[in-house]
C-alpha cells in the first residue's frame, strides 16, 4: 500500500466503457480530466456483491458531482466486455444499469498496482478511492478492505473541502462541512476559531 497524497496521480491509457455505453480502447486519464478535478475509484469485480451498491451509489450522486466540476472514473480488472454487461444487466438481477461515468478496464492489473491498490492475496482492487485536482495531483485518497463499502457523500464531503480551501485559502477543521466556517493556518486563528467552534467538535 502506498501513499500518493502530494504526489501527481499516476495516468494511464486503456479500454473503458463510456458512460453512454460506447465501448473505447484509449481511454485516458489525463485527457478525460484535463483542467478538472476527478475521482478515481478501484472496485474489485463486477458481478460481485458490495460492488454494485457502490457503482450505483456513485452514479445516484454523479450529477453532484458533476456541478462540483468532478469527473468520476471507476477501476476494476474486469474486462471491458464484463463492464459493458454489467451496464446492460438490470438492477433488480444484481447489475447497475447505465451508470453515468466511465468504468475502465485494468486485465493487466497495470493500474491497481500503480494506484498501490492491488489485494496481495485476491489479485483484485481494494476499494480505493482518489480525489485529483484540476493539476493532476492526488489531493485525498481512502482505502477500504473488501467486505467494508464506501460513503459517497464523504467523497462529496472532500470536493467541498479542496473547493473550499482552493477558493478562500482558508484550511478546513475536523468535522467541516460546506456552509461551515474555516480556519486559517496560523496559530491566532486556530484559538479564534476553537474559541467560537470546540462545541461542534463532539
């Protein structure tokens, strides 16, 4: 497992599966998310069983997303033709219906393995999640075990937080939510700031 908070997010070229259901060999990271932020998550198959909540979890909240200026990619080692079937399986039979966002194919496990995500045992993708920004560089990242599903609006939660930052210069404490007041990163403002805030830490 390895830390790429800081560090640019490592791009790739495969086959993916677009979120209108076209089925390309090329798809790029740096091109699909040239000049703005994204969220790159590892999945570990399809067809599987916490993954379809998840894929339909991120597609309910895509268009949040979306407003927010994210693009969401999704990562598992599944073939693109296991992706495109999915797409095209019903809900109600344990597929996810025409997600939104593109699902890209890692067969060669090239990326999980770059991304630091790779199961040593499972050969699959540990749920990780990686929010980017507009410079290509990994601002948050979060790696969940198999059987543990993820919080969209937690991810959701850390786009309003760089936004936030981004915008105001201002850092975000512990248990900050849009609408919630910054601090700034200097000793005067976190005593001004837990001054009028302590009680909201609970």
């Amino acid at each position: 497992m390895m830390v790429l908070v800081g560090r640019p997010a490592p791009d790739f070229t495969s086959a993916a599966v677009l979120g209108n259901g076209q089925i390309v060999e090329d798809f790029n990271l740096k091109a699909a998310t040239q000049g703005k932020k994204a969220v790159v998550f590892f999945y570990p198959l399809d067809f599987t069983f916490v993954c379809p909540s998840e894929l339909i979890a991120f597609d309910k909240r895509y268009q949040d997303f979306k407003a927010k200026g994210v693009e969401v990619i999704g990562v598992s080692i599944d073939s693109q033709f296991s992706h495109n079937a999915w797409r095209n399986t019903s809900v109600d039979n344990g597929g996810i219906g025409q997600v939104q966002y593109p699902l890209v194919a890692d067969v060669k496990h090239e990326i999980c393995q770059a991304y630091g995500v790779e199961h040593p045992e499972a050969g699959v993708a540990f749920r990780g999640s990686f929010l980017i920004d507009e410079e290509g560089n990994v601002r948050h990242q979060v790696v969940n075990d198999l059987p543990l599903g993820r919080n969209i609006d937690e991810m959701l939660r850390m786009v309003d937080a760089l936004n936030f930052h981004q915008k105001n210069g201002e850092v975000c404490p512990a248990q900050w939510e849009e609408g919630k007041q910054g601090m700034d990163a200097t000793p005067e403002g976190v005593a001004k700031y837990l001054a009028a805030n302590e009680g909201d830490l609970a």
